[in-house]
C-alpha cells in the first residue's frame, strides 16, 4: 500500500510539472519575428510585400537594374524603355501608375500577350525593384494626345483585320489574338507592323511554306516543330501535322502572312482611326463593338 501511495504520488507530480511547464509556454508571449527589411506599415501588403519600391533612388540598385533591363527587357520595351514591341514605360507613373501594379504586371504577366510571369526562382523581388528604380530615372516621352475616331477604326478593322484576327472570341485565328493589344504594343509599333516597317513575327506565327512528295505546295503558319514532324495552321485556317519525310520542301518565309497596309491600301484618315481603336483593346468587350 505504502509502494502504491508513492507511486501515484511520483505520477501526480510528474502530471504537475508537466501542466506548468504547458501553463507557462500557452503564457509565454510568442517569439517577434526579427522584421524585414522595407517592410515597416504602411507601406506594406498583407503578405509583407512593399507597396512602394524600397530601393528608389539608391545608386547601386539602379546601376543593377540598368543591367537587368538591358538583358532582360530592352528586346521588347526599346534599350531606353520608350517602347518597341512592348510598351513605353516611362510614363508608366506620370499616367497614374503605382510602384504596386507594376511589381505585379512584372510578377504575374499579362494573360494573352508575350509578357509572361517572371519566375520568382529565376527573378527575385530584388530584382524587380532595382529594375523599376532604373525606369523611374529614365526622362518620360512627352505624352500627346492620341487622336482618330475608334468608331470608324472598329469598321476598319471588320473590313480588313476581322478575317485573320480575333478580338473578345470574334473574328479570325490566322494571326495574333488582339482582344488585349492596347495593352501589349505601343501605337508607333502598331503602325510600323501596319505599314510593313517592322519585320517583327510573334512567335507561333512565323510563316512557312511545305511541299509534299505529291506536289502540294502549302503555306500557312507555324505552330509546333520537332526533330521529325511540324504542325502548322493552313491559310483557311486548319490545323495540319506532316511527317517531315513526307516533304520534299519545307521553308520558313521571312514575310509575313500578314499583308502590308501602304497607303495604297489604307489611307492615313483610316490608319489613324484603326490605331485609335486598337489602342483601347483592353480586354473589356466594349472594345469590340
């Protein structure tokens, strides 16, 4: 009897310890998390992202991200960020922009255009700052006011575009879809893609030309390739795959399907007016009516 009094009494004050030491840890206040850096209220997002880029305005971060644009960004928004085949993103700020949304357009991409998500295994957030504080030291072009009417511009397009190009799910699919061009290409690139000056194909639409061993020659665009087949879309539109020893020719064309609009075949007036109304498709089904 006495060993089992003392037994429950071991037991008993092992359970004590144990529910004070329990006691003590649910009081004890949890450990502070050492901050990060640039990540003091209020300029931080619930996930502790900044709102605003830290490194504006540091010599160093700058310097780092003139050499990540130069790689990285100059192919497609111009070596001085004034636009190419992106768009200008100088006067990204001026227009109302945030340091925010362009941390985000630059992290996530753009759906349907060639700006694609940066990889946060391959691009850092560092690394997206220190390029934006480069932008921002870059002198804005000065903004004009575009002119032409989008009204005419939208019939422009139905006469002559509709055919190869799809805006909000209508229209064509030989070339590019456009339903969110305003957002992916500068007016200037528009009109030299227009007007036959900029040689530029968007990948997946580069022209080919195949000839099979019976003779049939066919062009069309090129979608897919590998070592031992292509699939291309045909100038009426269907998706075709060939066996590249069933070719006797196959060649890809350095000019586009697309043909060019001189002023023969589009006059300045109805240029400026297809220019407006490409400028305001955005995504938004508005743009296509």
């Amino acid at each position: 009897m006495r060993r089992t009094a003392s037994v429950v009494a071991v037991f008993t004050a092992i359970a004590l310890g144990v529910g004070a030491e329990i006691t003590l840890a649910q009081d004890r206040a949890p450990a502070r998390a050492e901050p990060r850096p640039f990540d003091s209220p209020p300029e931080r997002l619930a996930q502790g992202r900044p709102t605003k880029n830290p490194y504006e305005g540091k010599a160093d971060a700058v310097s780092n991200g003139a050499a990540m644009f130069r790689t990285r960004c100059a192919g497609c928004h111009g070596p001085d960020a004034h636009g190419y085949l992106g768009p200008d993103l100088t006067g990204f700020w001026a227009a109302g922009g945030t340091d925010d949304r362009m941390f985000d357009i630059v992290r996530k991409g753009i759906p349907g255009t060639e700006m694609i998500a940066a990889d946060p295994a391959r691009v850092l957030d560092r690394d997206i700052w220190q390029v934006m504080a480069y932008i921002r030291t870059l002198n804005a072009v000065p903004v004009t006011v575009p002119t032409g009417d989008a009204t005419n511009g939208a019939q422009v397009f139905r006469t002559n575009c509709s055919s190869c190009h799809m805006v909000n799910a209508r229209g064509g699919q030989l070339g590019p879809d456009l339903s969110r061009i305003g957002s992916a290409r500068p007016r200037a690139g528009l009109q030299g893609k227009l007007r036959g000056t900029s040689t530029f194909i968007r990948p997946g639409y580069e022209p080919v030309t195949l000839v099979t061993k019976s003779g049939e020659r066919i062009r069309g665009v090129r979608k897919n390739e590998d070592e031992f087949s292509i699939q291309i879309m045909d100038m009426r539109e269907r998706l075709q795959g060939y066996l590249k020893d069933n070719l006797t020719e196959f060649r890809v064309e350095k000019q586009s399907v697309m043909p060019v609009y001189g002023p023969d075949r589009l006059n300045d007036r109805d240029l400026n007016d297809l220019l407006q109304y490409l400028a305001g498709l955005r995504g938004g089904e508005s743009a296509s009516r």
